[in-house]
C-alpha cells in the first residue's frame, strides 16, 4: 500500500470560509472512503381514493461523505500532522463578534474542500457545512501501529490517523436544465457536460454528426462569402477601370490625335516636335 509522507502530494485542501485570513490545510493522506451522493427530495402525499401518491418534489441534495488516512514516517512528521489535525477541530468551531461584553455569532463553520476533480463542482471547489462533524480515529486497535512520545514520554503524537466527515455540498453554480439547446438539439445541462467531476465526456455519434454537419455548413457559408468577395472586389476594379477612363476622356486625351491638352488650351505635344 502506498505510504503518503510529507513528500507526498497534497491531495486534499480544506479552507475555512468562516474565519477571516485562515489558511488551507494540505494534507498529504491516503484516500480510504468516499461516497458522492445526490438526493433528489420527494415528499409524497397520499389522497382519498387515488391509487398513486402524489409526489412533490423540493430539490436535489448532494452530501459528500470523505475518509482518509494522516500517516507519519518519523515523529517530527507526527508533530506537524498533529498541528494539521488540530486546526482542523478548531475549525469546527464557529466566528463571534464581540459588543461590548458579549459576542454574537458572526459566521458558522463553512469550508471549502478540493480533492483534485472528484472533489468538486465542476471546474469550481465544493463548498459547504460539515453535517455529522469531524471523526478523528488514531487507529489505537491495530497493534501494528507506532506511536510517537516526546522526550519527556509527556505527549502521544499519533503516526497513523484516519479522518472522516460528511459535507453537505451547497451549490455555486445553476444546476439543472434551462432550456438551452446543444449541437443535436437536445437540452444542454447548465452547469456544462464536464459537472461534477470535470472529465469531458467522448462526443455521442449524435454530436458527431451534429458537429460534423455544422462544420461543412461553416465551410459552405465561408465559400460563399469568399465568392462574394471576389466578385464585390471584380466589380470594384472594373469601376475603378471605368472611373479613371472617364477623367482621362474629360481631361482631352486623344487616342487619333496623339495630343493632351491643358484645361488652358496650352498643348504640351505639339506639331513642331513631332
């Protein structure tokens, strides 16, 4: 099994959005649950004499329920994994402002949680509440695991911590389907194809054929204009032909007489120079 030290990636970033300036947690860890949930919530109401219930719908709820493993190589790495674990508890904890001699609840605990692209909305973070709270479990049952003291044997620094937690996952972006139309027609999701976990799915031989007859029609609409312009651009020259002969026929350009002659009658070609 893969150990993760402190070398390893940071796979997993929690921020909490309650406390102004907080710093993310990186956690280099070992993923051991994970489970994406959507619910989409039906109350249903049974009716004198109808079969069937009637069913009302409210919304569609998602909840991420996420375990991993803390696992330290020595006990300086335990030190910091514990600092970790320690900010993350009193995370939980929510923001006051005080007045006076009392405080007032400010903000409750709402995190922000990226785990590459399964941990996410899309191309956005989850963000969220943590429903059930934080289970933090040293792993003590398994007689294989060392634990750390320091040298006074006064502090037990944990080498081996499996973290778990539920997060009820609140929208940032509009779900659902709005009406907009893709390539073959059919209703586009709003949130975009790549929702949740943004891979972008193989195109369907639908679109397929969809995108590939839009795109002869590009290069058919682009033939077009470009036969338009050059026959705007043929015309334009033969304007421009018929434009110039003018002026010069104006100006008493003689093609038998071999002779141009100024507005003023003067003649620059005359018979003595011939």
């Amino acid at each position: 099994m893969p150990i993760a030290t402190k070398d390893s990636p940071r796979v997993i970033k929690i921020t909490p959005m309650h406390v102004a300036a907080a710093e993310p947690l990186l956690f280099p860890t070992i993923i051991t649950q994970f489970e994406d949930k959507w619910t989409p919530g039906w109350r249903n109401e049974t009716v004198y004499g109808r079969m069937d219930p009637m069913g009302f719908y409210a919304g569609t709820q998602r909840t991420l329920t996420l375990g991993f493993r803390v696992i330290a190589a020595d006990i300086a790495e335990a030190r910091i994994n514990m600092g970790l674990i320690q900010k993350l508890v009193q995370y939980q904890y929510p923001a006051f402002q005080p007045r006076g001699r009392v405080a007032t609840l400010k903000s409750p605990p709402y995190f922000k949680v990226e785990l590459m692209n399964v941990g996410a909305q899309g191309t956005d973070a989850l963000q969220g509440y943590l429903m059930s709270g934080i289970s933090v479990n040293p792993g003590f049952q398994d007689k294989n695991t060392v634990q750390y003291y320091d040298a006074a044997c006064t502090k037990l620094l944990f080498s081996d911590v499996n973290i778990s937690f539920q997060m009820v996952v609140l929208h940032s972006a509009k779900v659902g389907f709005y009406g907009a139309k893709d390539d073959t027609g059919a209703d586009k999701f709003a949130a975009g194809t790549a929702y949740p976990y943004n891979v972008s799915p193989p195109a369907s031989p639908g679109q397929t054929r969809a995108k590939a007859a839009a795109k002869a029609a590009r290069a058919k609409a682009a033939r077009r204009r470009k036969a338009r312009r050059s026959k705007v651009a043929k015309q334009n020259k033969i304007l421009a032909a018929a434009r110039d002969a003018a002026q010069i026929q104006g100006s008493g350009f003689s093609d038998e007489g071999q002779s141009f002659s100024t507005h003023q009658g003067q003649s620059l070609i005359g018979e003595g120079d011939e």
